[in-house]
C-alpha cells in the first residue's frame, strides 16, 4: 500500500509546531535550573549570614556562659527570620540555648518538607571571642518559604511560555499563509495551463 501523503500545509504546521514547542520546552527547562541554582545559592548564603549574626548578637552570653540571655538572643533572630530551629552549642558539646519553631501542618508543612530536599537549609558559625572559640551556632532554615518563591517563579516562566508560544503560534500560521499561497496559485495555475491548453499563463511576480 502506498502511503498517505500529507497536505503542505499540515506538514508545514506540524513542523512548526514541533519545533515551536521544542524550543520554549528547552527555554522554560533552562530558566527554571537556572532558578533553582541561584535560589539554592542565595539560600546557603543567607543561612550563613543569619548563623554569623545569631553568634555575634550571642557572643557575650555565650563566654559568659548566660543561658537565658543566650535564648533570648536567638529566639529573637530566629523569629524573626522564619527558622525552624537554631541553637548554640558549647565546646564540650552541651546545648546552651536552643529555639525550636511550632511545627507547622497542612501546607505549610508539606512545603517546608518538600524545602529540605530542594535547598540547603543548615548552617553553622562559630562563636569566638579574642581568637578563641566558645562554641557553635547551627540553624535551620524553613523551606516552606523558598519552594513557594520557587513554585511562583516557575508559574512566571510557565506563563511567559504560553505567551511566547501564542506569538510563535501565529508567526507560524503567517508564515503557512505566506508560503502555502503562492505554492496553490501556482498550483491551479498549472491546472488550468494542462487541462485548458492555456500556454500562455502566466505566474505572478512574488512579493517580497
């Protein structure tokens, strides 16, 4: 059986929807890693920075061995700053101060789980005082917060997406339009060149 050839124009549409598709695919895949890399990278920063500022506000209470104000200081930056948990440990181990957020339900949750294995979210300083050091700070970070951020850019991309493949959509049936034209013109004027004997015919100029 000879097989079943195919319109110009559905072969032409086909084409351009497949490669029209491929490359915004290709596009959002790139845009959503390279989202995802520099959220995990201002993450990780921010943890350190946040575990620097607890062991600098904690110093005192820290060389002091003053567990209340110790708890004081961290509970207030860890608050503050949306961890799940924060503590400084001394150097024989032994737990100084130590903040442990509500545990969250529903979605906020199943965010923050799905946080931990998206980002890096602990972080350690140590706390020093005239070069000597007293103990560790170690926090956790909520990822409940970084995957929403995340899911809302990826709903940008995913948006940008359907508006490049609208416009892609319509260059590419302007472009069908433009090329399937002309090719039928000519088509039917060959027709008609056969059938009627009309050696004459003439095509028409192309417009560029």
């Amino acid at each position: 059986m000879s097989p079943v050839r195919q319109p110009l124009l559905q072969a032409l549409r086909a084409a351009h929807v497949r490669l029209g598709l491929a490359a915004v695919i290709a596009a959002g895949i790139v845009l959503t890693m390279v989202s995802l890399l520099t959220l995990r990278t201002v993450v990780e920063q921010n943890l350190q920075l946040v575990a620097r500022s607890i062991a600098y506000t904690a110093e005192a209470a820290t060389v002091f061995n003053d567990p209340a104000s110790a708890v004081e200081a961290v509970s207030l930056i860890a608050a503050q700053e949306g961890l799940l948990r924060a503590e400084i440990v001394r150097r024989n181990g032994s737990t100084l101060a130590r903040y442990v957020r509500d545990g969250d339900a529903g979605v906020d949750g199943t965010l923050a789980r799905a946080g931990t294995l998206l980002f890096p979210l602990q972080a350690r300083a140590p706390v020093t005082h005239q070069g000597a050091e007293f103990g560790q700070v170690v926090v956790q970070g909520n990822g409940g917060v970084y995957v929403l951020y995340l899911i809302k850019v990826v709903a940008a991309v995913a948006g940008c997406m359907a508006v490049i493949g609208w416009w892609v959509s319509r260059l590419s049936r302007r472009i069908e339009h433009d090329i399937v034209r002309p090719l039928n013109s000519l088509a039917s004027l060959t027709r008609t060149a056969r059938t009627e004997r009309s050696l004459g015919l003439r095509a028409p100029a192309a417009v560029v």
